[in-house]
C-alpha cells in the first residue's frame, strides 16, 4: 500500500470514529442536553454530556475492532431515532444540525470507502501483476523462464505454417568449477553476462530463455532455412567464449549446444526438447565447445541403450542370470580339476547372453559389484557342493575392477565363505592384468589381505600387459592364466617360443600355469611338451550348467573307479 493509501485509510479511521460520537450524541440530544439546557446546568452540564458521549464513543470503537458491524449501529439508531422525533415533536434547529452532519458524515464515509477499495484494487492489480511477471522471468538474469519459453514455443509451432522451427539448447562448460573457485557472486556474473551475449545474437521474435542453473535455451521460429539455425548457435558459442573480467579473474565462458529443427506444426516442442538434449549430450561427448543437430540414427541408439540398461537393472531383480562352469583340466590325463565361473543372462527375449553382451554395460551402470557378488555366492555355494565326490575341487571366479575397488570386499569373500561353507584354498579369485595394473600399490594391497583368508590368486590373460613383467613380483599372485592368444599362436614358427617364455616367465616367479583357449588336441599335445600341467578350452568343454558339470564329475569318477 502507497502512502496515500495510508493516509486515506488513516482519514477514513478516524471519520468513523466522528460517526459513531456524532450518532450517539444525536442520540443523547433529547435524553441529555434539552434536560441541561432547561434546569441551567450550563457549561458544567454540556461538558458532562460531551464527556459521556465521548465514553460511550471510546467503548463502541473498542468494541467494533472485534465486531466490525457495530459501529454502524449508533448510525441505524441515530436515523430511526431522528425519524421518531421528528414525528412526534417536530425537529429542533439544533437536532436539524446533529442529523445533517450524521447523513454528511455517512456520505464522506463511503467517499473514502469507496477510494479505499479502489486503493486496494489497485495494489491488487499491481501485485498480480508483479506475481505474473515472477513466474515467467528468471530473476538473476531477467530472461524469461521456462515456462514463459514453453508458451512461446507452443505458439510458435502452432503458427509455423511451412516455416520452420529450431530450438538451441545451450550448456555453460565447467560452470561448477567456476563456482567452487570464484565463489557464486561470480558464477552469477557470468550467468548474467552469458544472458547479454545471448540476447544480442538473435532476433527481436527470437525467445531466450534460462531453464535451470546453467542452461540456457533459444528459441528461433518461422526460419526459411535450416542452416541459420546452425549459424545462430555457432555464434552464440563463439560469443560466449570471449573473456570476461570479473573483479580480478579473467574468465571465458566456454559453452556446448545442442540443435532440434522441424517444419511446420507437427512436433511437440516436448520432443523437440528431447532431441535437443540428446544433440547437446552429444557434442559434450565429442569434448565440448561445439554445437551439434539432433541425429535421428544416434537417437535410435540411444533410446536402444535406455531400454538396455532398464532392462539389465530388471534382470537382477528378477534373478535372470545364472553361473556357468567351464572345466580347468590336468593336462596328464585330461581329468577335470577345478572350473571357471562364467556368468550368463538368461534373458526371456534374446535367449542365453555371454558376459560380452552385457558385464561393460553393468560396469558402466555401477552394477558389476552386486552382480559380481552374487556370481561369488552361488559358486561358492555349488562348489562346496562339488566337494563332497570330488575333495579339493577348485573354484575360480573373476573380480572386476568395481569389485576390486570396494572398501568391504575382503569382509564380503569372508562372509560368503562362511555361509557357504567351501574351504577358502579352495577358492581362486581372477583378475586381469589390466585391472591390476591400474593401481599397482592399491591392488597389492588388497590382494594381500584377500590372502589372509587363505584363497589365491590368478592373474588372467598373463603376458598382454607390456608392463606386467616388470611389476609381477610385487603382486602376491599364486596362478597365471596363459593368454589364449599366445596358445593359438603356437602353431607359427614363433608361436612356440613366446609360450614356452611365458611359462618359463611362471615357473621363475614359482607360479602355477594354467592355458586358456586350448581349441584341439595339437594344442593340448604341445602344452604337454612345454610342461605346463592346467589347461581349459573347447577342445575339453565349454562353460556349461552345474547340473551338466555333476553328469560330467561323475561320469569321470565312474571312469576312474
């Protein structure tokens, strides 16, 4: 409220107060002052009439601030009051007086009411219209928001015609970082500054708009040609890499964008946004600082990728994969000593899955520990199982780098050995040299205290890390896996010597063999020739059910027996 609104209000208060005294002295005339005026009671009297009104007054005001209504009832009875006496007596000139400023003062009360209200009207109006303009301007950078865009947009396509339609989705690169350095009075300076550089790259029709912390949109309608659209955000991202000085900091604001077009009316501007976002997710990928057009192709991959990880999340919960056993045989007669643990995806659709359809993307997804977890338990479980017609039967099982990365993985192996029961040397845990060799001191580390427990380990795919070698002797490794690269190589001339050096490579860091890949019986002979005692590959089995491993152990223990 301005302040002549409150003065009138003021003015307006204290009007009624003369209302009420002035009704209940009309009142108090006949009772009161024409008794005073005939016994000469004088000056003495009138003010103690005056004094009582005045009272009365002071108590009806009192009450009318709980009951608002009842100061209008000294007026009412003022009125009907007047009315009876002029019926009955005639009207003095003095109660002619007290009824003309009773009705005078009745009139200038609803004056003032009336331009009361029309007040209030007017910092209603002023105040919905201050509401309205915050709920479609950004108030940092006084662009519009996004729902001031999303009409704009809706609008626009409605009214497209032939024309078309682009919409530039840009993002501010490193903005966070700008932030935690400089502090947020900066990074609202440079959103501000990104807001000018904006607005002055498009048309007056043209819509810009902040959506969320740093992103930005632009709106561009009834474009004849899509290359504009290309032109416009190009530079944009130009305009914003400028430097800009802010306090004693010389900053850039290095930005990325992404670009949806249609023509005429028959989008959505909610899947305009949609491709928009993916083009922009796709220029970050290509490193940032670029604008790139939405790619229907890379869109289908994308969605084909969505639909993939909800359906691997899915998996899990409703236990669709299930461990695979590929034997590890003694190469001196060929009987099955211990098996791989092999993960599968069941899946109800595309059929049984191998790990490379699937274990990159649960890695990806932050899934490989618990999936990996559960592959440790339910081998753990089966062979411990397998112990009971073949004693000492060993357990190999994979750990992925996410794994290997937990804080409570070594609490997590104990756990499971116990619930399980299997006899930790029993256990063989694998990882590759690429794994091992992310962070050598780390990996020794936590190598060393899964051996505590009593299990070992493998290094698989022994011999492809170049700089393995070098660093073997600082892993506590027990088993090397042979590379199914150097077995099949075997067969060319230098074939043979590379494996026989791998293993001999083993034998001086006093660890055990085992060859992967061994496809045919020309492989298996040579292997035998180069002393090495394990192998596994088609040539013995593939991975296969526990239920097919039992049929196959005992089928070997009938041989045997």
């Amino acid at each position: 409220m301005g302040p002549i609104d409150k003065t009138m209000d003021r003015v307006r208060r204290g009007v009624d107060h003369a209302m009420i005294f002035t009704s209940l002295l009309l009142l108090a005339w006949p009772a009161m002052f024409d008794e005073l005026v005939r016994e000469d009671a004088g000056l003495v009297g009138l003010v103690a009439g005056l004094a009582t009104v005045a009272l009365l007054s002071i108590g009806v005001i009192a009450l009318a601030r709980r009951w608002p209504l009842l100061q209008f009832l000294p007026v009412a009875s003022a009125v009907v009051a007047a009315a009876f006496w002029s019926a009955r007596h005639g009207i003095s000139p003095a109660l002619t007086w007290l009824v003309i400023a009773v009705a005078a003062i009745i009139l200038l009360r609803q004056f003032l009411g009336a331009r009361t209200t029309e007040g209030l009207v007017r910092d209603l109006t002023r105040q919905r219209a201050q509401l309205a303009q915050q709920a479609s301007r950004d108030p940092l950078t006084e662009l519009g928001n996004r729902k001031l865009f999303m009409d704009h947009a809706v609008d626009a396509l409605s009214g497209a015609d032939d024309t078309m339609t682009a919409v530039i989705l840009v993002d501010l690169d490193g903005f966070k970082e700008v932030n935690d350095a400089y502090g947020h009075a900066t990074g609202d300076e440079l959103l501000r500054t990104a807001a000018e550089r904006l607005t002055a790259n498009v048309r007056n029709n043209d819509t810009v708009s902040r959506l969320d912390g740093d992103e930005f949109v632009v709106l561009l309608p009834r474009l004849i040609d899509d290359q504009i659209a290309d032109t416009v955000a190009n530079r944009i991202l130009r305009d914003l890499a400028q430097p800009l000085v802010v306090g004693d900091a010389v900053l850039t604001i290095p930005a990325s964008a992404g670009i949806a077009l249609t023509r005429g009316s028959g989008m959505a501007i909610d899947d305009m946004m949609r491709e928009a976002d993916l083009a922009l997710y796709q220029a970050k990928a290509e490193g940032k600082g670029v604008a790139r057009r939405f790619d229907p192709a890379q869109f289908a991959r994308a969605e084909q990728r969505r639909r993939e990880e909800a359906d691997l999340r899915r998996a899990l919960d409703d236990e669709e994969f299930e461990v695979h056993y590929q034997p590890i045989v003694d190469l001196n007669g060929e009987r099955t000593v211990g098996v791989e643990a092999l993960v599968r995806w069941n899946h109800p659709e595309r059929g049984l899955l191998p790990p490379a359809a699937f274990l990159d993307m649960a890695e990806s997804l932050g899934l490989l520990p618990r999936l990996g977890g559960w592959v440790l338990e339910e081998a753990c479980r089966q062979a411990a199982v397998w112990q009971e017609q073949e004693p000492g039967f060993e357990l190999n099982v994979n750990l992925s780098a996410s794994q290997l990365g937990k804080p409570d993985l070594v609490d997590e192996v104990r756990a499971v050995l116990e619930r399980t029961g299997l006899a930790p040397s029993l256990l063989v845990l694998e990882l590759t040299e690429s794994v091992a060799l992310v962070d050598l001191t780390e990996s020794a580390r936590v190598l060393s205290a899964l051996k505590t427990l009593g299990v070992r380990i493998a290094l698989d795919d022994f011999g492809t890390g170049f700089s393995s070698l070098s660093h073997l002797g600082r892993l506590p490794v027990d088993v090397v896996k042979i590379d199914r690269s150097f077995v099949q190589a075997m067969q060319e001339s230098s074939g043979a010597s590379v494996a026989e050096a791998v293993l001999q490579i083993a034998r001086t860091f006093n660890l055990a063999p085992v060859a992967e890949g061994v496809e045919d019986a020309t492989q298996a002979d040579r292997l035998r020739e180069l002393e090495c005692a394990q192998a596994q590959g088609y040539h013995f089995a593939r991975p296969m059910p526990a239920g097919d491993l039992t049929a196959l152990l005992n089928r070997q223990s009938a041989l045997s027996s």
